[in-house]
C-alpha cells in the first residue's frame, strides 16, 4: 500500500494531497522533492511509482523480491540503497529482520518498506519539524532513514548481550545444565545479524566519502556518524561471535570433565563391590571341602573381611576423589 505521498517545497510540506500520477513534474521546481512511502506494495502500486519516476527494472525487481542483502547501487542519475532492518524478540531469542529499500533522485526519494521491525512514520515527522534540513533535499531523507535503522540495531545487541550473559552463567553453573543448543542458536543469529550489520558500512562509507548522484557536500558529512555506529555494533557482534564459540567449547570441555567424573566414580564403585562378589563367589562353590565351610566362625570372618575390604577401598577412592 502506498502509506504517503507528498511534495516539499524548500523544506515545507505541501498540505494537499498528492497524486503519484504526475508527482515527478510538481516537484521539477528547484528547491522541490517528492517523498513517497509504501510498505509491502502490490505488483500494481509499484508499478505505477516506477513508469511515474523511471526506476530501473532490475532494482524495481530487487525491491519487489524484498530478500536482498544491504548494498548501494547507482542506476544513472538515481540512487538505490537496501537496508536491513531488526528488531529482538525476547522471549524467543531471535532476531526479526525487516528491509527498506530507498531509490533516490535529484526531485525524489521512494521508500519501499517490508516487514515491521523498523517504522518510518516518526522520521517523517522529525524531519517535517526541521526544514532547514529538509531544503537540502532528497539525500537528508535517506540519511534519517538510515540513521533510524542502525539506531535500532542498538536495542537488538543489548538484547542478545544480555542472554549471552545468560548463557555463560550456565556453562559455568555447578548444576548439571546443558546449553548447547540455546549457544547454537544464540549464535546463528548473531552471525545472520552481523552479515547484516557488516554489510552496511561499505555503503555508508560510500555516502560519506564518494561522488555520489543527490549526495552534495553539505549532506555527506551527516552520514559520518551513522558510519561510526553501525561500525560499533559490528564490533560488538564480533566479540559475541567469538564468545560464543568459546562458551561451545568450554561447554563441550565442561560436558566431558563431568562425564569422566561419572565414569571414575562408577569405576569406584565397581571396584568396591567386585571384592565382596569375589570372596562371595569363591564361598558359593558347589564343593564341599572349602576351609571355614563347618566352622560356626566361617560366616562371621569372611563377612568381616568383605566389609574390611570394600570399607578399605571407598576410603581410598574417597580420598582420591574418585567418589
């Protein structure tokens, strides 16, 4: 659906509403842009943007699929950004990525919006209150829109900082726990989150440093600190990345120390009681010359020797460690 269309006149927005059908000859005046934002468009709406402001057909195609990975392209005189959005779900410790793809012209900015991790309505108001930024045009669009992306990214690492934290208090508890599959997890997504977030700096640095079409001088300094941002959050993700591979390998080592813990105590055991099944096996012999078989003392001494023994041996396993 198209959520907004309208026309800015040297940062101002027109109050009437506006068509998409003729919106790139209202805003062909200099100092004038066209700002139009659609979330999930049929095949139909969109096609009227693109013939409406001659979008390219394999952006428009990448815009319609929504499965694209954060990039910048140049298409002639015209701008195609695609940003990934994400928001974290805490009860289900996962990452929910949404896309914003952004063609911007000298006269235009098309947002196409898919999935709802990140909304846009309150850039469109910040920036509506602040037209000495908008006279600048199109690229300050793009800037906030971005600007708003990586600031979400914010939320989503505290909120996977917070459940590794859970994760090492497990690895490291006296209980007897097992988190390998929520690290597994845990980790997938921030290895998908971290694809995501990497991917955008190449992009920004382009808008920061490049010649760019739309991006002037003026503007290319706003994006230096959505640069530093989306830097820091890729470091962060990458010291989670790491961490998490160790917290599985620490839990893989942790797993197998209690295991051979187990096993030295079985072993303990088994040699406790193999003595007294010994003697007891020896004693249940169908023979009847074996010593002590007729004394009324037979019974009592060999029961007082398998006690000594078995007792003897828990001690030493006991002091060992073993038990």
């Amino acid at each position: 659906m198209i959520v907004d269309c309208a026309l800015y006149e040297n940062g101002e927005r027109r109050p009437e509403p506006l068509p998409v059908e003729g919106a790139r000859a209202a805003a062909a005046a200099p100092g004038s842009f066209v700002w139009i934002g659609l979330l999930e468009p049929t095949s139909e709406e969109f096609e009227a943007v693109r013939e409406e402001f001659g979008l390219h057909e394999l952006a428009v195609e990448d815009a319609m699929k929504a499965e694209q990975r954060p990039k910048l392209e140049v298409y002639d005189d015209t701008l195609f950004v695609v940003l990934k959005t994400a928001r974290y779900l805490d009860r289900e410790e996962e990452v929910d990525f949404g896309e914003i793809l952004v063609f911007l012209g000298a006269h235009f900015v098309v947002v196409v919006r898919h999935g709802e991790a990140t909304e846009l309505a309150s850039v469109r108001r910040n920036l509506e209150q602040q037209p000495e930024l908008l006279r600048h045009g199109p690229a300050v669009v793009l800037h906030g829109i971005m600007d708003r992306v990586v600031d979400a990214y914010g939320p989503v690492v505290n909120g996977l900082g917070k459940d590794i934290d859970e994760v090492e208090r497990d690895v490291f508890s006296p209980e007897w726990t097992n988190p390998a599959e929520r690290i597994y997890l845990l980790k997938r997504e921030v290895l998908e989150f971290h694809v995501a977030a990497r991917s955008l700096i190449e992009p920004l640095g382009r808008l920061m440093r490049g010649s760019l079409p739309v991006i002037d001088e003026d503007t290319r300094r706003y994006f230096r600190d959505v640069h530093d941002h989306a830097v820091r959050a890729t470091s962060q993700l990458e010291q989670f990345r790491d961490f998490l591979t160790s917290a599985l390998e620490a839990n893989l080592a942790q797993i197998t120390v209690r295991q051979n813990e187990d096993m030295r105590k079985i072993s303990a055991w088994v040699a406790v009681a193999v003595v007294p099944t010994l003697i007891t096996g020896v004693f249940g012999m169908n023979f009847s010359r074996i010593p002590g078989l007729s004394s009324a003392w037979g019974f009592p001494v060999v029961a007082g020797i398998m006690a000594c023994v078995a007792f003897t041996l828990y001690r030493l396993f006991r002091r060992s460690g073993w038990l």
